[in-house]
C-alpha cells in the first residue's frame, strides 16, 4: 500500500542547526497494515508521516502510495489518498466554523471544489449519524461553532473527518499526546473502531509503548532517521515494554532516555 | 440644522459607496485574516480607471466593469507575490499599492481628472427616473437609492459565494490553512482567489466614489484601509448582536455608514479636512478600546442601555408586553 524507498530528508542544511532528520529510510506497508511508530525525540517519526502527507519535499528517495508515485506532488494533491490527524486539537479543524461545515470540508477532501452549496441538506443526515457514533453528543450541535469544543471532541472530530471519505491510508501524529488519559482512551478507542470498520491502512505515531504494543498489528521502532526494530503478528502480541526498551539498546547502542516513554 | 440633515444625508450616500470597499477589506482582514495593504492603491485605480474610461467616451456603466477588473487584476498581483514568491502578505501589498501610484498617474496621464458635463452613472439614473417617472431626485437621493441596490446586491452575491464549496475553502483558510491543505485543497488558489474579489470590490467602490465626488484623483484612496479598519470595527461593536454571516457583512456597512456621519458632523463643528485623519485614528482607537472599557461597571450598563436600543430599532429584541 505505502512504500518509502531510501527516503532522506535534512533540514537547515549548511548551517548550525542541520538535522539529519530521515536516513535511508525504507518501510513497506501492507493494505489493512495498522502500525504504530515508537522511537525517542528526534527519531524522526512526525517527520516521516509529515513527508508521506508532502508538507515538505523529501532530498531523495521514492514515496509511493496505493501503486502511486507522489514523492513529488504537492500535500494538497496527495489529501485526495491520505486521512491526517494531528497532535495539536487545533490543527485538524476550522474553529470558526460549525461542525457540520467542517465535516462537509472533509467529506470534499481530494474533489474539485466548485460553486455548488458548500453543504447539501441531504449530506446533514449523513454528518448526524457519523456524529452519534463518537457517542459525545455533536449530534445535536451541528450548527455550533468547532472553537467551543473542548480538545478532545475536536480530537474526535478530526478524526471522524479524516474517515469521512475513506483514505488509502490514514496518519495519526501523536493525536492523543494533548488529551488527558481518558480522554486519550476514548480517542484511542474510536481509532480502533474506525480503522477497523473501515479495514483502513494506517500508521500511528506514539508516545505510549503500552498502546503501541496494544493496538494495531504491528509495531516499528525508529532511532536517527531510520526503522531499527520492525514487528508484527504474534510476536508483537507478546511483547513487554521492557522487551521494546532492550530492544533499543541493542539496537541503537544508547540508553532509552526518555522520561514519556519510561513513565508511560 | 437643516445643514446638518443635509450633511446626514449626504454622509449616508457617502457611507453606502464606501461601504462596498469596506466589504472588500472585511473579506481580506477577517474571513482571510490577511492584512492586505492593496485597498489604497486598488481604491485610487478605480477611480482613476472609471474617471479615465469616461472621459474617453466609455459607457459609465462599461466604465465601472473595467474598474472592478483593474481591482481584480491587482489582487492578483498581490497574490501572486505572496503566493508564488512567498513575500509576506503585507509587503506584498505594499508593493502593489506603491506601484498603483505611478501607474494610477499614467492611466490619468495628471494627478486629478475632472468628469465635468460628463455623464455618470448618476447622471444616467437620475435621468431615467426623470423619463419614467417625471421625479427630479436630488443627486444625494440618487446616490442613495444606487448606493443601496449596488450594496444589497454585493452582500446577497458574497453570502452566496462563501456558502459554496470554494467559498467554504476560502473561509477556512482564514480559520486554519494546515487544515484546508489536509482536505485536499490548494490554500494559494484560495488566498489568490479571496484577494481578487476584495480588491475587484474596492475598485468598484472607487469608480462609483469617483463619479460621485465628479473627479479621480491619484490620492483618493490615501487611508482608505485605515477607513474600512475603522468601520469594520465600529460595525462589529455596535451590531454584536448580528451573528450570522449576512448580519456581519450588514454591520460592516452600517459601520460605513456611521463612520461617515461622525465625520460629517465633526466637520459641521468646525473641523477641517485636514483633521480628518486624526479622526480616523481616534476612532478607531476607541471602538478598539470599548472591549476593554466594557469591563468596567458603568460602560457595562451604558452598552447595555445602547444594545437594547440598538435592537429596538432592528427588531431584534421581543416586546416583554407581548410576551405576557
């Protein structure tokens, strides 16, 4: 479904702050493939999904998607393929607009957008019952501005918006790091939901090695621009934070320091 | 008194053609959130489009098409820099307005074109409803009933455009751009796009102030954004209370419109011209102010008395005998 084929990518390149932040990165991703991405700050995870979504061009290397070559089009074209969920709550939505208008922003992602009625009656039953499946009552707030909805709605929100039309491939950037823990649960629930109603491909940045171990089929470790420690199936299943933790050692021949990932 | 009515009448036609170029910053300075610098060169090329375009022999009418294209061509400029070059937004369009000076002159050939014994379009009306009707409208009054038909048209035909899918798109990108790309639109067509239509609107409201004043002149859209700031401003503080889309773009003419009328008076007392744009500054500086001062416990109940006015007048608020 997704093939990333030596991929670098280093930013500021020639001055003081130059950061390698993709090496050679190669990574194969089957349809239905639910991966989760661990790896300390800087490994260059965000990095890597924000390079799949074309917010910045890639130095060299090949990413194609669903038998695609897109590594050189624009983020607006390869929205068409890809759901997005973002770690900051503010980022997924328009505040100033209501829900059912966002959610209608998203039901057009990847068409032309012309000067039809930017939402269709007909559409607002279908935004409704979308809407009573996040079980948080948005249902009966259609018309209510996104800015009055606390982060984790917008979390949800989001990502409802990102499944709305269903996307070859959906990317979760740490969408839950902003929530708090129950919160984040019900997020993480509603991602399992989606995802697997939908049999979506997917790929989730995290932070919590007990959710990377937990959800999805499998698991990729990465560590200074590259996949280190790539799992899945059984294996995965039986795996124990303290296992992915030696794992990183061995690996990457440093001490996983990194208060988030050890207090999770 | 009755030089004050009259100057309250001529304000009020004056507010309703600036009213347009208001509309035109509003689209740009709150559903972009794009501080665009291009009014003032925009506004001036109307005018002196219009001006010039009549003065050759144009069909008054034909005259203002022209201007409101010249106004669309620069916001194009303006987002083509900004876009293309990624030169920040307000230098952008203080490179575009910078340019319009000169090429304002050109297109005039001087610094101020008269349209003396030259036929506007208020002349044309004025006419016809004299041919049709055997009325002889004072030119305010003409000015006034063109006024408003020319601002009720733009408003209904802008709640149209941002209810559409583009105009949708266009309104999200003021509210979070990342998102508008993730969606799979391209945010510079939509920028680009947004600039086009306010600027296209300030060129029409400079031709129609043009022919109204009865001359173009290369300096008339001097402050014109700091003008439509201050409306913008006074609109949304008086009329909070309108909370749709259609209500906003109401207000902001209102604004317009009010913004006129302290100016006439201020002149009325004794002010000259000259001191007009202190005026400007002031005011805007107060109506920005008022949030702040509305925390404290007498503007509270003085913007409580105003508010209740306020929607007396527009009907906004039911009559508690009705009620009982």
């Amino acid at each position: 479904m997704l093939e990333l084929r030596n991929v670098y990518k280093t930013f500021n390149i020639g001055t003081i702050n130059e950061k390698k932040a993709l090496q050679d990165l190669n990574l194969h991703l089957n349809p239905k493939d639910f991966v989760t991405v661990i790896g300390g700050n800087g490994a260059g995870k965000s990095t890597m999904l924000n390079m799949i979504a074309g917010v910045y061009p890639i130095d060299s290397g090949m990413i194609i998607l669903d038998g695609q070559d897109i590594t050189n089009k624009p983020e607006y074209k390869r929205a068409a393929m890809l759901g997005r969920v973002f770690q900051d709550p503010m980022r997924g939505t328009a505040a100033g607009m209501e829900i059912q208008e966002n959610l209608a922003m998203a039901y057009r992602r990847g068409k032309r957008r012309g000067l039809s009625w930017g939402i269709k009656s007909e559409e607002k039953e279908q935004y409704r019952e979308a809407l009573k499946m996040l079980d948080l009552g948005l249902e009966d707030r259609m018309t209510s501005k996104v800015g009055l909805l606390s982060g984790g709605q917008r979390q949800a929100l989001t990502l409802l918006m990102a499944s709305l039309q269903k996307p070859k491939l959906l990317l979760l950037d740490e969408h839950t790091a902003a929530l708090d823990p129950k919160t984040a649960k019900k997020v993480l629930d509603l991602t399992e939901h989606i995802v697997e109603t939908q049999e979506l491909t997917a790929l989730m940045v995290t932070h919590n090695m007990k959710d990377a171990i937990h959800i999805g089929n499998r698991l990729i470790m990465m560590y200074d621009g590259h996949v280190i420690y790539d799992v899945s199936g059984e294996e995965k299943k039986n795996l124990k934070v303290d296992d992915l933790l030696q794992k990183f050692v061995t690996a990457s021949g440093e001490e996983f320091a990194n208060d988030r990932m050890m207090l999770a | 008194m009755e030089g004050i009515l009259l100057a309250t009448q001529g304000a009020i036609a004056q507010g309703i053609l600036w009213g347009v170029m208001v509309l035109g910053v509003y689209i740009t300075f709150r559903v972009l959130d794009f501080p665009d610098m291009t009014v003032d060169g925009s506004f001036a090329l109307g005018g002196a489009v219009c001006a010039t375009m009549i003065t050759k022999g144009m069909n008054p009418f034909l005259a203002v098409l022209v201007a409101i294209l010249t106004g669309v061509l620069a916001g194009y400029v303006t987002g083509f820099l900004h876009t293309v070059f990624q030169i920040p937004g307000i230098l952008a369009g203080i490179l575009t307005q910078i340019s319009l000076y000169s090429i304002n002159l050109r297109i005039m050939g001087r610094s101020n074109l008269p349209l003396l014994k030259m036929d506007t379009v208020f002349d044309m009306v004025q006419h016809a409803v004299y041919n049709l009707t055997g009325l002889e409208l004072a030119s305010v009054h003409v000015a006034l009933l063109i006024g408003t038909i020319m601002a009720i048209l733009v408003i209904c035909l802008l709640y149209w455009f941002f209810g559409t899918e583009i105009g949708c798109a266009i309104r999200a990108t003021g509210n979070n751009e990342y998102m508008v790309r993730a969606l799979g639109q391209n945010t510079n067509v939509t920028k680009v796009m947004a600039l086009m239509l306010s600027n296209g609107l300030i060129g029409m409201s400079g031709a129609m102030v043009a022919m109204y004043q009865g001359f173009g002149d290369v300096s008339m859209g001097t402050g014109a954004i700091v003008i439509g700031l201050a409306s913008i401003v006074i609109g949304e503080v008086l009329f909070k209370s309108f909370k749709s889309f259609f209500g906003k773009f109401m207000s902001v003419v209102f604004g317009a419109i009010i913004y006129r009328i302290i100016v006439a008076y201020v002149l009325q007392l004794g002010l000259t011209a000259s001191d007009l744009k202190l005026l400007t500054a002031i005011v805007v500086a107060i109506a920005l102010a008022v949030p702040v001062l509305a925390k404290y416990t007498f503007f509270k109940k003085l913007s409580r008395t105003l508010h209740y006015v306020f929607a007396r007048l527009f009907g906004k608020v039911k009559r508690q005998e009705g009620e009982q």
